[in-house]
C-alpha cells in the first residue's frame, strides 16, 4: 500500500508490519512492530468493531453511546492466515486486514463487493499540547458515493463534499452553514453501488468529518484525543444500518405518553399566571388542539432552578391543576447553570457534597449563565446524577408538572470567547477522570439523563417526557430533542426539514424545531407554511424568543388562524398512525421519518433530494418552502400514490408539479395503506375513542399495515398489555380482502372501525365479513364508501363489479 506523502509530511505516524495475532472469543488482536494494536470486535454477522492503540495497551473500555441492551452474537466467523493478509470472514461480510500496514478492505461477503477500504488507513500525530494522541482514519471514497447523518448540521442531506465538526455549541440564530451547532453524533451512513453501510466514530473529543471535501476520492475523520475506536455497520439496505446503529446506541427506553406527540406552545415567557391563563383560555375557545404549556426561565425565583417567582406564582400546585384540568400537561425548563448564593439550597447542597466541577488547579469553575455567576453540577459523576434527579421531587411528585425541558447544556457560558467551559475543567467521567475535551460533548447527555431519571421516578406510574438542546450518540434513549435557536425565515424553514430527516438517520427521530423560528418574527404565511411541516415531526412545539411579537396560532390573521387549526387537527387525526410509528421505533429502532434516500435507495433520483419525505412507512410529505407559492415541483418515489385531498392516484418515479396553495401542502398516501385516524380532540384524552377510522387505499396487490395502541401513558404495555393490529390488504380488479391478525393482551376503548375504501375500481356488489355476507345499503355515505365494523374481524371481503364508466 502507498502511504500518503502529504499525510506523512505533516508529522503523521503510520502502523508498521504486524508481528503478532491472537483471538480471544469475538476479540482478535493484531500487534506491528511499533507497538500499535488493532482489536477487532465481531459484535454481529454485519457489525465490526475496530479500536487501535498506539502503546501497547488500551485504557478502560467505557462508552457513554453504547447500550448494554445492544445486541451481539453472530452465525460464522472464519479467520485465516494467508501469505499477506488476515481475512475475518462473516456470514454478511469479509474483512482483510494487510499484514504489511494494518489497512483494513471490507467487503460483502456474499457477492464479493467492495464496501469500504481505508485509504492512509489509521495514523496519529503526537499533541504536544496535551498530550496523547491526534487520532485519524482515512478511507477511500468510491465513485457515486453519497453520505448522510451526524446529527443537526443545518445543510444538504447528502454531505457528499463537505466538511464537518462536532462539539457542541450555544449557536443563536445560526445559519445554513453554521458548523458545529448544538449536538456532536460522530455517525454516518455512506451509499454506493446500491449498497450502504455506516460508521460510528465512538470518541467524545472534539472531532472532525471530511466527505472527500479536502481530497476528492478521500473521506477522513478525527479527533483532538482519546481512542481511534469505529463500529462499522453492513446493511446492505440504509434502514438497517440506521436500524443496527440505534441499537447499539439505545432505542428510546419506553414510549413517550401519547399527549407528548400532540400540539405544544411556548414563549420566552409565558408569566405571570394570568398571562398563562390567557393562552390556554384562547386555545379552547378557537378550539384549537393543544396539549402542553411550557414555563420558561422567568418562571423561576430570579432563574434558580428548581424554585419559583411567587409574585408571577403565588401557588404554582393549584396553577398546574387547573390547566391539567383543562387538558394542558405544565412543561417547565431546567438549566444547568446553579446561582451561587449561599442562600439557595440546590447551591448549598452541591457545594457541601463537592457536586460542582472544577478547573485543573481545584477552583469551581465558574460561569455567567442567567442567574449570574453560576456553578455546573458535573453530570458525569452517577452521585452527581442522584442527586439531581431527586431535586425533581417537589416539581414532579408535589406540583405535578409533567415534563422538564433541558436548556443551555452544551454547556453554554456567557461572555467568553469560547462560549463554553475552558478546556482544564475536570470531569469525573464515571470513574474514568479526564478532562473537560473529552466530556465537553456529553455533558448535555448527562444532563439530560440524570433529568430523564428523576422524572421517570416521580412521575411514575406514568412516563417521563424531557427534552434536550444538546446531545452525543446514544441520547435518544433518554430524551427528546428540538433543533436550537433559529431564526424566522423560509431559510430556516428548509433548515428544519433537513434537519428533522438528518436526526432520524442518526438515530434520533424524536426532534422538531421551533417552529416559526425563534429569532425574530415570522409573517403568517411563513408560520403557517412551518405549521404543516411541522404536524410530521414527531416534536411538534412553537417557539419564539417573544422580542418580536407574538407566535400563537391567532396572532396572525383569521385565515392563518383557520389553515393552522386544519393542520393541527390532521396531526390529532393522524397521533394512531403516528403512535404506532414511534411503537417500530422504540421496538425495532426504525426512522419515523425517512428521507427518500432511505425509503428507496435504489433509485439514484433520490440521493440528491431534500425535501420530500416518508412519514412512518406510507405517508409522504413535502413542504411548500417559498413565499407565494401556488404549489411546488416535487419528485414521487417509484409506485402509486394518491394525493391526500383528492384520491388522485399517481404513478411514481417521477418529478412532477403539485397544486398546494397558502391552504394545503403536497401530501401523498402510498397505494395499499390502511392509515388509522382518530376524531379530532382538543388534547389528548378529551373524548374517549370509541371508534377509529381505517382510511384504506385500495392497491392492485399486496400491503402490510399496522394499528399499536395502549393505554397511552403508563408501563402496562411492557408487560403483554398492548394491542398490536397486522393488516394485511390483497387488492384484485373486481376484490378486495383485508385479513386482520391480532397480538397483545390490551382491551382497546375503542370497540369499531369505520372502514374508508378509497379508489376502488370497482362498484360494490357484496361484502363479507368473517365470511358472512352483510347488508351493503348503508355502505355509502356522503360520497364516501364506508362499513363500520367490529374490531376484532378477521377478514373483510370486498366483492364488486368493474364499473363500465
């Protein structure tokens, strides 16, 4: 192999000849002549894991990213010593490794294709500054190759060219090529030759990713310390490397309550009690859908955490009761910055039991956050994390306020050049001490679990729901998360969907954005056209910094009030279709949303696309993104789809233009679904649903659809107490059967479907159902063909004949 002169001349050190081999289970150890060592981890038929060291030994194995529910254990593993290399050989891949330098070929083990090769392969540069070790991976990039994920960067899906850091950073009103911004996910999926597999650079230093940005058939990564220590994940299909990925990670450890997936409102601020009163009075009486509340900083006794402003709320428990009452879950935000002041408990505690980080010299570090001067518990510290979770007491168990939104957890310090803690700050890193280059990206995550604790124990028998700012790989099993400061423009609105769609490829589908945009002041068109984007993230909240103007729903005028409330109740209508999106995402770690480059990468077409998306398995979606706009060009995936307002259906593979003016969006159901709705609600738990509406859409051919429930809240479901409907459609020219197979031991409230058929070619001639006919008078109703049926059918038989129209 040719070393890379240019490489080679910046200082950059190599792996020599490998001398030694040994296995150890699932670990195979590889030893050059200078002291580097390759462990090799088979974790699965279709994960590897690579970690190099460069003395002789490896530190402590300790990950914060990695799940001890992961799963392991694999089919076939072959080794064998040939003349020049090793190949370790799967029964998905085939992995050789050159005796002469360590370079790593991997390949698909069943057809011999080339997936990934390294190109300089590992190296390092000595830091002299803080010593250890700068350490690099270079792999070659394959003609056509496209790249997707790491996180929330705010551009193009495809990274195919760029460049890219992470470390998390406090980035008001960042702009399309702000780079890093809030959250650090070192994970990539990387296509090419109709196959994908993916990369997750497990090192919480500051790293870098370079998509053949700086040498055009390169892509490298890098980080400032710490380990070269990579998963590499096979699919070939992207979904199950994005699949193999979350679960390595975690899948979020339970579902969240159902009325976390509804309409949220919030404000820097909402205050005093009155003004709270007033906005939730004005949801009911315009009867628009809302479920949460949110109380920001100036809720707090002079923004410490964990107190309040009595004057704003003299008695918060009765205030939380009385909008809980009305159907509005109270959501409050937590910093991490704690005011010093002698007087304050939560500061007294940390300080007498030593919870506070500190700089290298042992001074706390101090920081100038809202309150002021201000101290950091160190979250990495599990005393640390007890003791904050069981300050959640009074405001979850006494108060009763239902979710906690974690804020400024980068962790973000004001009025210093770097905008965060000063590198020297110490850490205790669960047992593992270092520095604050190696903690700074999980601080966030630490933050957001040890909250995720204390709300899972106090709000228990129901679930916790908390939200993020800042997060590093593996967050998703604690928290939800929106996408940061931004600003009020059709920019930041192409922003938000591409950096909802990059989230759930990086195995986070639990994010949303401030919708409107949180700096500055939307128009109405602008906020109405994020609304019907945003009723297809799975975090639906508006948000705005409030120096502008207002951003509720009727702030605008009477026609944005009226569109906006249409699209709120289509996202009601739509929370079981959803529910059982985030039920295959928490049970099988599938994307929510998926990109059309995940739904079908087959078709080249879609590697290059932004805007069109699939949410869940068989609804698609594409935003209006400019001001005026009668409609848009968009591209349909391969296949039939009916337009959602019109039942045209439409044959895929194609761009094409679609009407949508200021009232609609472009919004497409795949042929063969059966998309289960509920009646409109004005918050989750308003009415008691006797009966859903199957919306099916008849497909020449076969479709699986799926219907979860529960008990929408609570932990029944994880002992057996759920309902788990499998559709199965079967379309013919004049038939249509849907076979239904049940799991689960939940009794559903709801006792009846109201079958909708849409786009049959035929006319109704009989119907049956568990094969007995029945009375077809009544099955046309206002235009729209219909049977309402009783739950548990196991077959509906659809017979007709084919109109001569």
């Amino acid at each position: 192999m040719i070393v890379n002169t240019e490489l080679e001349n910046k200082g950059n050190l190599f792996p020599s000849k490998i001398i030694n081999f040994k296995k150890d289970v699932d670990k195979l150890y590889f030893t050059a002549e200078n002291d580097v060592i390759l462990e090799l981890t088979v974790v699965r038929d279709s994960l590897l894991r690579f970690r190099y060291t460069t003395v002789g030994n490896f530190d402590n194995d300790f990950s914060y990213a990695i799940t001890k529910y992961a799963s392991s254990g694999y089919n076939k593993l072959v080794i064998e010593d040939k003349k020049e290399l090793f190949e370790i050989t799967t029964s998905k891949l085939r992995c050789e490794i050159l005796k002469s330098n360590m370079s790593v070929s991997i390949y698909d083990a069943k057809d011999g294709t080339l997936i990934n090769q390294d190109e300089g392969g590992f190296h390092w540069e000595e830091s002299y500054q803080h010593g250890g070790n700068i350490v690099k991976m270079s792999k070659t990039s394959n003609d056509g190759e496209s790249y997707y994920g790491l996180g929330d960067k705010p551009n193009h899906l495809n990274l195919k060219g760029k460049r890219y850091s992470n470390w998390a950073t406090d980035s008001y009103a960042y702009g399309k090529d702000t780079d890093p911004i809030y959250k650090a996910i070192p994970f990539y999926t990387g296509l090419h030759h109709g196959k994908a597999y993916g990369i997750f650079f497990d090192n919480t230093f500051r790293s870098t990713f370079d998509f053949a940005h700086e040498r055009r058939n390169v892509t490298s990564f890098w980080a400032q310390g710490g380990e070269m220590n990579y998963y590499f994940f096979y699919g070939p299909k992207m979904n199950d490397v994005v699949e193999s990925y979350t679960d390595l990670t975690g899948k979020p450890h339970q579902l969240p309550p159902l009325w976390a997936l509804g309409f949220h409102q919030c404000k820097w601020s909402y205050y005093p009690e009155n003004k709270v009163k007033e906005i939730t009075s004005t949801f009911r009486e315009l009867k628009i859908p809302c479920d949460a509340i949110y109380l920001d900083i100036d809720y707090m006794d002079g923004f410490r955490c964990f107190t309040w402003n009595k004057e704003y709320f003299p008695d918060p428990k009765r205030m939380v009761k009385e909008l809980l009452d009305d159907g509005f879950k109270t959501v409050a935000i937590i910093d991490p910055g704690i005011k010093i002041d002698k007087d304050y408990s939560v500061f007294k505690e940390g300080l007498e039991n030593d919870y506070f980080c500190k700089r290298a010299d042992g001074d706390y570090m101090k920081g100038k956050v809202w309150p002021g001067e201000c101290y950091f518990p160190d979250y990495t510290n599990p005393e640390v994390r007890e003791w904050w979770s069981g300050l959640f007491q009074e405001l979850i168990e006494d108060i009763g306020v239902k979710g906690v939104w974690n804020d400024m957890n980068e962790p973000a310090v004001m009025e210093v050049p770097n905008k965060t803690f000063p590198d020297d700050v110490r850490h205790d890193y669960d047992g593992n001490p270092c520095s604050h280059r190696k903690a700074h990206n999980i601080y966030g995550m630490q933050m957001a679990r040890a909250t995720y604790q204390g709300l899972k124990k106090y709000s228990y028998p129901k679930r916790p729901f908390v939200i993020t700012r800042s997060a590093y790989s593996g967050t998703q099993r604690y928290t939800s998360t929106w996408t940061g400061d931004n600003v009020a423009s059709w920019e930041h609105l192409w922003i938000a969907n591409m950096q909802a769609q990059r989230m759930a490829m990086s195995g986070f589908s639990f994010a949303g954005s401030d919708i409107g945009g949180f700096a500055e002041q939307p128009q109405g068109e602008l906020f109405t056209r994020w609304i019907q984007l945003g009723i297809f993230h799975p975090f639906f909240r508006v948000h705005s910094s409030g120096d502008h103007g207002d951003q509720e729903p009727w702030a605008f005028d009477e026609e944005v009030t009226d569109i906006v409330r249409k699209f709120i109740e289509i996202r009601y209508q739509l929370l079981p279709y959803l529910y059982t999106s985030f039920w295959n995402y928490v049970d099988h770690g599938t994307p929510i949303l998926k990109s059309l480059v995940l739904y079908d990468q087959d078709d080249s077409q879609t590697h290059y696309r932004t805007d069109e998306f699939v949410f869940g398995e068989q609804i698609l979606a594409c935003p209006i993104l400019e001001p005026n706009a009668k409609g848009r060009r968009m591209y349909l995936p391969q296949g039939l789809w009916y337009n959602f307002w019109t039942d045209d259906i439409i044959k895929g593979g194609k761009e094409m233009w679609v009407e949508a003016d200021i009232d609609s969006m472009p919004i497409f159901v795949k042929e063969g679904a059966i998309i289960p709705k509920y009646p409109i609600q004005q918050y989750v738990g308003e009415k008691e649903i006797t009966e859903i509406t199957l919306d099916v859409y008849y497909k020449e051919g076969k479709e699986e659809s799926e219907l979860y429930s529960d008990a929408n809240d609570g932990y029944d479901y994880t002992k057996g107490r759920y309902s788990l409907r499998n559709f199965t459609l079967r379309g013919k020219s004049n038939e249509l059967i849907i076979n239904q197979y049940k799991e689960g031991k939940f009794v559903t409230p709801y006792e009846t479907f109201n079958v909708q058929f849409h786009g049959l070619p035929f006319d109704v001639v009989e119907v049956q159902l568990d094969n007995e006919k029945i009375n077809i008078e009544s099955l046309k109703v206002n235009g729209v063909t219909s049977i309402v049926v009783d739950k548990n059918f196991s077959e509906l038989h659809i017979l007709g004949i084919t109109s001569k129209t």
